[in-house]
C-alpha cells in the first residue's frame, strides 16, 4: 500500500473543514448558554423565583 503525503490543498480543505465545524459548534454552545433556563423549575437547582411586578406589590 503506498502511503502519499497530503497535497498542500488537502490540507487547506482538512484545516477549513475543521475550522468551520469548531466555530459553529463553539458559537452554538456559546448562544445556548445565554438563552433563560426555560426547563428549569422550583426546586431545580439554578431556579430564580419571578418576582412580581412592583405596581402590584404597592396596592
């Protein structure tokens, strides 16, 4: 079996490639981190309890 060394274009395409697929893994993990906890409940750990708005609390 003949082992080829990779053309340079080869390893434009590898490097690309994984450069693209880290980058959007990477911004899609960043931009789930920042969105609210929606699946979170009382009792979960990380839960806020909503606060009620103050004009209510006044009356």
């Amino acid at each position: 079996m003949n082992k080829q060394k990779k053309s340079k274009m080869e390893w434009f395409i590898i490097i690309g490639l994984i450069l693209r697929f880290g980058s959007v893994w990477l911004l899609a993990h960043w931009n789930l981190s920042r969105q609210p906890p929606h699946h979170k409940g009382p009792g979960s750990v990380g839960y806020e309890e909503p606060t009620p708005p103050s004009d209510l609390i006044n009356k």
